[in-house]
C-alpha cells in the first residue's frame, strides 16, 4: 500500500493509488464453490434450467423458513418482484404509490413499469425512511398502495405504518432488501404488512449473482403471484398482467451456497464494522450509525454522517477516496424526487430528505475488504482531516481548470 506524506502523494493529485484492487461497499459474499456446483446438479441432470425448476423450489422452501413465513415465490428480480406486487397489489382504478425519496435509485421506475404514479414522501430523520406520520400527510383519495422501506441501519416503523394501513384500508408492503436477517418483536422480518420484498442481487446479503423474492403469509397473494408467473389468469388478481420473471437455477443454487455461509457471513460482517466503530472515533466529526443488537442485524453495511465537525465536504471527501481505490458512496447522491422522471409522477418539496442526502457516506465493507484495509481507510482519512485545507484549495483549482 502506498504511504501518504504529503497532499501531492494523494491519487486524486497523481500519486500511486493506496489500494491496487479496488475495495467495493458491495458484498460480492464468494460462497463455497463446490457447494454451489451440488446445488447446481440437479438442474443440469434434468436440463430444467429455469421456469421454477426443483434448485428454485427448494431455495424458496429455504427462504420461506429463514423468514418464518408460509409463502416465499422467487422472481428474477428484486425490481420485478417488486413491479409485479405493485401490479398485483394497488387498488384498483387509483394511481399513487406512497415511497420515500431517500431510497433504491429504481424504486420510482418500478411505479412507472407497474402503470402507477409515485408518490415521495418525507423522511423521519432519526430512522432515515418513512414513517407514518410522513406518509399519513401524502395519503389521498388516488393512494393505491403504500411502500413501507427498511433503512440500512435499524427498522422502519412497522407497527406505526401497518396501524396506518389498515386504518386507511391500503395495502401495505416493505422493500426489506436492507434487513433480511433482523428480527421484530420475536418475529423475523418477512411476516409484516402484506408482503416483503428481497433481492439476491451480487452486493446483497445472499448472493445469488441476480434474483429477487417476495415473502407473504397470505395464500391468495402467493396464489396470484405464482399465476402472474406462470402465465396464468388469477381471479384474485384482475388487474395484473404475466411476467416472464422466473429466477433460473443457476442463481438459485447460487444463493442456496449462499444461504448455507450466511451464519458466517454475518460474523465477518461483524468483525469489520467493529474495526470501524473502534477506530473511526479519532476522526473528527465522522459519526458511525449504530446497529442495534436487539433487532439480530447483519452488520452488512458501514455508513456513516460527515458532521459539521469534519474539515472537507462529502462529495469531495468520496472524490479522494475514490481515487485511492476506497470505493465509498454518498449515501444518497440523488433522492428520487430529484432525479430527472419522463413519466408521471407527483411532484414534492422535502426539505428534510434534500437535508440527509447530503451528509452520508456508506465506507468500503463486504467480502473483499480486510481488517488491514479498514486500517487503512481509517488512516487515509485522518491524514484527509490533516490536510483538509491544502486539498479543498487545490480541488477547486481543478475544478476551474476543468472549467476553462
Ligand atoms: C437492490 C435493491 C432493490 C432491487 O433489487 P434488484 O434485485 O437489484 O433488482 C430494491 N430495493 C433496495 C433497497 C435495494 O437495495
């Protein structure tokens, strides 16, 4: 690793990277390779590779007890699993889907596939996603479905939004992708509201390279979902159209290899936010956002706020980082009520999202960061806060160079 003495060592300025290959805020969980080959057996031997062969089936039976729930039906998606319980689910002949802005950078683009309008709401800005209270003052006499979404530290107010649902009669489901693991009240989280959803995407928790499922008690809702996927006309679901969105058999094997480390996933997860919450406090003014034991967390990812105490701006804070090769992303570069829509949405003023959005940062973590790099991380920020002025200066001659 390459040593920083003085502001012209940093990469950002031309000196050598500090780290030759590059740390992600990505899981990439690498699971046991043979394992993954045994799960995969099956499925080539009976050359049924995907359209719900035997490896998804079980994966789904898998899914369903880690969740504790009756019905699990996996998609290809965690986006298409999404788009078609919005499909399946708004009321018919009303358009808005209530979502916060502050969240996954499709979530809006779901709502346009599905046919819907979003709706943003404002933050509470002690969870970072919407409660019921924020989402009370969006409900309206055209609100088809409401989006409750799980944080990346903590839970969302899930007693609040499922009291509000039921008093407004509207079908309520979470975006859990962020809290696959955690627990609520004894109850695992997957049994909430009318259904969850999850993704087995490459930097998710489970990793089945690509893949997403819904978890739900409700046998009609699983019924309906299933009919969707098999091209088949549900009575419960009138307003729904098919989706070829099967999740094949070899992301299935994927993420049951996956499923199997999960235990020790989680314990490496641990061990590297807590190198974090052990040196990160002799930065100033970085703040690490906690994980709360209770809720069983994963301990997946590293985000913390840039304080009024940190000497350099976020954004340009990620810039230096970035050129070392220290992957960390502003958490969120852009909230979705900002982000330019070609479809129809409802327009919102949210003073308190604009506010979050520019104080994140999520820090390299997952499966190819080692102890050392956070070591290392954490040092190549202290020396940042060092020279905090000299690098301001010299970024914002750049930035007029670029200019001219
Ligand atoms: C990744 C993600 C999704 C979408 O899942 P994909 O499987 O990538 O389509 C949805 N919501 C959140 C919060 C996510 O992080």
């Amino acid at each position: 690793m390459a040593i920083k003495r003085h502001p012209d060592d940093l990469a950002i300025f031309g000196g050598a990277r500090l780290f030759a290959s590059p740390k992600p805020v990505s899981n990439l969980v690498r699971p046991d390779f043979s394992r993954f080959m045994d799960y995969l057996d099956p499925a080539l031997r009976n050359a049924q590779l995907t359209d719900g062969g035997p490896v998804c089936r079980l994966l789904e039976r898998r899914l369903a007890e880690l969740h504790e729930v009756v019905h699990c039906v996996a998609f290809i998606s965690g986006f298409w699993a999404l788009a078609i319980l919005f499909r399946v689910l708004a009321l018919p002949g009303r358009l808005e889907v209530v979502m916060p802005s502050l969240t996954y950078r499709r979530m809006s683009d779901i709502a346009a596939w599905a046919g819907l309008k979003p709706r943003f709401c404002e933050v509470d800005a002690r969870t970072m996603t919407n409660g019921a209270e924020q989402v009370a003052s969006c409900l309206s006499g055209d609100t088809a479905l409401i989006m409750g979404v799980h944080p990346i530290c903590g839970l969302a107010d899930i007693e609040g939004l499922m009291g509000l649902a039921q008093e407004a009669g509207l079908p309520l489901i979470f975006d859990s992708v962020e809290s696959v693991y955690e627990r609520h009240l004894g109850r695992k989280i997957g049994g909430f509201g009318r259904a969850e959803v999850f993704s087995l995407g490459a930097s998710k928790l489970i990793n089945g390279f690509e893949g997403g499922y819904v978890t739900t008690n409700d046998a009609a809702l699983a019924g309906a979902l299933r009919a969707q996927l098999a091209d088949r006309c549900a009575a419960s679901a009138a307003t729904a159209c098919g989706l070829n969105a099967h999740l094949n058999e070899l992301h299935a094997a994927m993420a049951l290899a996956s499923l199997d480390d999960l235990g020790e996933q989680i314990t490496r997860n641990r061990a590297r936010y807590l190198a974090y919450q052990q040196r990160l406090p002799n930065l100033p003014g970085i703040r690490l956002l906690t994980f709360n034991e209770a809720d069983r967390p994963a301990y997946k990812n590293v985000l913390v706020e840039v304080t009024a105490g940190w000497p350099l701006g976020r954004d340009d804070t990620v810039r230096v980082l970035n050129a070392e090769g220290a992957l960390a992303r502003a958490y969120y570069p852009q909230p979705l009520h900002r982000k330019p829509m070609c479809y129809a949405h409802v327009p919102a003023q949210l003073p308190v999202t604009d506010d979050l959005a520019g104080r994140f940062v999520l820090l390299p973590c997952g499966e190819l960061v080692e102890i050392a790099d956070i070591d290392a991380i954490v040092d190549l920020l202290g020396f940042v806060a060092h020279h905090a002025g000299t690098i301001r200066t010299r970024l914002t001659a750049m930035e007029h160079r670029h200019e001219h």
